[in-house]
C-alpha cells in the first residue's frame, strides 16, 4: 500500500529511487541511527541445516551454479545476488538484461559480460550453440543489436544515465576499484567468490561506498 505521506526531498535524484510503501510506522519515528540492512532476496534459508539446490529469486539474479553445479547452494549465491543488486543501485539498468528471461538467455548474458564458463558448465549447457559458435563468439539475434561486455555496460547502465541526469559520474580510480569488487563478487566458482567481509573491506566499500552512506545518513537526519 502507498504511503499517504510525501518524503520532504529525495537525497540522491528524483526518479526511480524507491517504491514508497507504507509499512505502519511514521516517518518521524524512524532512528536513522539503526543499521541498514539489504534484504529479501526471495527466499531465506541456513544451507547448514536446510541445503537447496535452486532458487527463488528473480531469474536474472540467479548464480550460474543454481544451473549448473550438483552441489547445494551457500552463502557465494548472496554474494553473486549482492553484486548485482549494487550494480542496479549504481546506475540506471540491471546488469544482466533480457525481455524474456529464460535460463538460456541468462546464461548468455553472464557469458557475455564475464566470460566462457568452466569447462565442466560449458560442456554441460546442452544449447550453447544456438548462442555462441565453435570459436566461442557469441551468436548476435535480432533482440541483441550488438555485443556488450563489462566496460560497454558500465558506460551504457551508469555513466551515461547519470550524466543526462545531471549527476556525478564515476572517476577512473573509482570505476576500476568498483570492477575489481564487482568482478570478486562475479567469479563462476563459489569458493572463490568474494565473501561478506572481503566486500565490505574492499577499496571501494571503505572509500566511496560506506562514505555515501554515511552522507545519506547524515543528511536524512538534518531534515527530520
């Protein structure tokens, strides 16, 4: 349900932002000195007591190894999700894009941006071919009008919408420490994807991602 009451200003543009929502509390009484805490994925669940082996999240967040892997799903499946929800919050289009998400096209969009799966994943994708041919090139359909790595999508999801709108764009020193983390928290293999701690101290985190943070937070408590 839409909350009847207005915020008194955004803090960072005024579109696409947030769904308002009511919740039952006021405003006013909201402490912004309580932490923030990203959740609802989809689904929760301890994989030491209760191990999964799919997930219920939005297809387009979901970690190759929900596909591919005959392991249970851990923790590196939150990570994989983290990653992408940050991506979307940065700038202005989710990093894995489809229309029609289906597993097929998903996979397609991860190779796309990080690259050919490990081997025993890529043998096992049975319709790799209808995507990428025996040289491993991705196959352009009429809805791909071009190919579109890493560095095309930042420029196109980030700096180019935040630049039309008038906003602050990435430095070069903040865009490759904002790769670096992104790409540990992208890595195929679960164990050797970035974990909780190694985000939370990693160069971007500590010098651009916490400070923002902390800004907002100071600001929001100026306007109550």
């Amino acid at each position: 349900m839409a909350s009847p009451r207005s915020p008194k200003g955004p803090i960072c543009g005024s579109e696409g932002v947030f769904i308002p929502g009511w919740f039952g509390i006021r405003r006013e009484d909201i402490d912004f000195g309580e932490r923030i805490i990203l959740s609802d994925f989809g689904e929760s669940f301890n994989p030491h007591i209760s191990p999964k082996f799919s997930l219920k999240t939005l297809p387009l967040l979901h970690t190759p190894e929900a596909r591919f892997s005959d392991e249970p799903l851990f923790f590196a499946a939150d990570i994989w999700t983290l990653a992408c929800t940050i991506w979307e919050i940065a700038g202005y289009r989710p990093l894995f894009e489809a229309f029609f998400a289906t597993a097929d096209r998903i996979t397609a969009e991860q190779v796309e941006v990080l690259g050919i799966l490990p081997p025993e994943w890529w043998e096992k994708w049975s319709r790799r071919l209808d995507w990428f041919n025996e040289e491993d090139k991705l196959i352009l359909k009429p809805e791909m009008s071009a190919r579109r790595a890493f560095d095309q999508r930042f420029e196109y999801s980030i700096q180019e919408p935040r630049a039309k709108a008038g906003l602050e764009t990435m430095t070069e020193k903040e865009r490759r420490a904002f790769e670096v983390m992104l790409r540990s928290m992208l890595i195929y293999w679960p164990n050797e994807r970035a974990t909780a701690q190694q985000v939370l101290h990693s160069e971007w985190m500590k010098d651009w991602g916490q400070p923002a943070l902390e800004q907002s937070w100071s600001i929001s408590t100026k306007e109550l």
